[in-house]
C-alpha cells in the first residue's frame, strides 16, 4: 500500500463568547486541527481575554501546530480616501504585526487590501495608490520583526464599491509592487463572486507563492461562510487538483459556526480519506464524499 498524503487542515478563530480563543484552540486541536488561524478582532475587542495570556498561549503552540495571524480589518482600510482612516488603519496593522512577533519568528500575517467605500470610479487608482503605500510600511516594519506577510483577496462588492486586488492581475501587481517574500491567501469562498475556478486561480499566481487558503463556501450573493458542502465551489474537484499536483499549503477552515467548522472537517477529510483509498486500490471510478 502507498504512504498517504496528509490532508494539513486548519481552523480560524471566530468570535463565540462561550468559547474564548484559547478555548477554541483546544477544542479544534482536538478534532485533528493542524493549522491555527488566529484572528485579532475576537482576541483584543470582543472576548474578556488578556492579549498577552493568548500570545504566551500561542507562543507555545507554534512549536507543535503552526500558528497564523488574520490582521485587523474590521472598519479598517487602506485604500481609504481618508487619510485619517488609512493612519488608523496603518496603525492597525502595525498592532497585528507586534501581535505576530510575539508567537514567533516567521509567523504569516494576512492582510486584505484597500476598498473605494463609496468614493466614485474615477478615484479607483488611488485605492490601489493608497493600498500599496500603507502596506509598504506593514512590509517593511514586518520585516523588521522577521514577520511574514500574505494578501488576501477580496470578497464580494456592493453597489458603488470597488475592492481592490480581487482578480489575479490586480493581487499579483501587488505583490509585484511589494516584493517576492510576500505571499498569498487565497480565500477560495471568495471567488464565487468572481465565477473563478479556485485550482485556476491558484495555478495563475502560483501555488509555490500561496502561504495558506481560506475554505468555505457562498452562494455567489453573498458572503456567507458556509460550510464547505453547502454553496458553488466543488471541493470534491478541488481537493482532487490538490491532490494531484501535490500542493502543501494549508487548507484553513474559515466560517462563522462552530457547526459549520464540524461540518467542513468533516467533509473534506471524508472526500480526502475516498481519494487516497481510490489510489491505493488502483481504481479509476469516481469518488462520492
């Protein structure tokens, strides 16, 4: 029998004032977690939780299961026309960064790119402009502390908004503008809203430069965070390209219930485990998960 791939799954932290941050890592860890994604918003605004408690925590943590961090981003923008909202946001993310060196060196932080609001179409390059100043200081004050740094591409957009660095191009000149140790996050949800393959999408930036993916799943309207079963992306299909073509980066859960979380853990390692039973008996008949 052929040794077996490992499918490295992991879990991002949501907001659950029965279950704290800490708490939440136990419990996911638990159910064969391999990746913790740890977001800020939960752990400095919405829990009774002491930031340094969790960082000494994830500190720990980081040397048996690897540790990431989602940089605040709610309210937050640098493409912002405001100029006082991209310093909030520039000293925002520089808090996420501090965060991040103190789990250790090496640590990915995730940072989402900049929106209009609703400033009108003719100020679009300068939410690129704006974006791509305030993340070259993040970059460089990362740097710094040895952090490292992934872009996220952006979701779905309302009437009048522009969000920059959703497609390919846009996220990939980004990164061009910012330097080849930056990395990405790809959330596959995400590009419901653009009727973009996730595998495709992938092999277009590359998937040596993906640090890590956001999993769950939307219906193309909105952006729900489903679980990984209930929407318009195939993770039966995607799976299979991981697979295939032998990609590393983790698959880190994403959603907004913990039911959800389940739901998608078990989904996924139920098609993963058919897959590799499929190639080890040899045989070419589809898999059902």
């Amino acid at each position: 029998m052929t040794n077996r791939r490992r499918l490295t799954l992991g879990a991002s932290v949501f907001y659950d004032p029965e279950l704290p941050c800490i708490d939440f890592c136990r419990y996911v860890i638990n159910h064969g977690i391999e990746w913790i994604e740890v977001k800020l918003e939960p752990v400095f605004y919405y829990s009774d939780v002491d930031e340094n408690d969790v960082a000494e925590y994830l500190s720990g943590l980081a040397q048996t299961v690897p540790v990431s961090i989602h940089a605040f981003h709610l309210e937050l923008n640098a493409g912002s026309m405001n100029p006082d909202v991209r310093q909030a946001s520039l000293k925002g993310l520089r808090r996420s960064v501090d965060f991040a060196s103190k789990i250790g060196p090496g640590t990915i932080v995730t940072l989402h790119p900049g929106d209009n609001g609703e400033a009108p179409p003719s100020k679009y390059h300068e939410v690129r402009h704006n974006t791509i100043t305030v993340f070259k200081e993040v970059v460089e004050y990362a740097r710094s502390l040895k952090v490292n740094i992934s872009l996220e591409n952006r979701g779905r957009e309302g009437q009048g908004v522009y969000k920059y660095a959703r497609a390919v191009e846009e996220i990939s000149a980004l990164r061009r503008e910012l330097g080849c140790d930056i990395k990405y996050t790809v959330d596959v949800g995400h590009l419901t809203f653009l009727g973009e393959d996730p595998s495709s999408y992938i092999r277009k930036l590359g998937p040596e430069n993906v640090a890590l993916t956001h999993i769950h799943n939307n219906d193309g309207i909105h952006d729900s965070h489903r679980a990984t079963p209930c929407g318009l992306i195939d993770y039966e299909a995607f799976l299979k390209t991981y697979y295939e073509e032998n990609w590393q980066f983790p698959l880190v859960v994403e959603v907004k219930r913990m039911d959800y979380l389940i739901e998608s853990i078990d989904h996924l390692s139920r098609c993963w485990q058919a897959m590799a039973w499929q190639r080890d008996l040899g045989s070419g008949k589809s898999v059902s998960c």
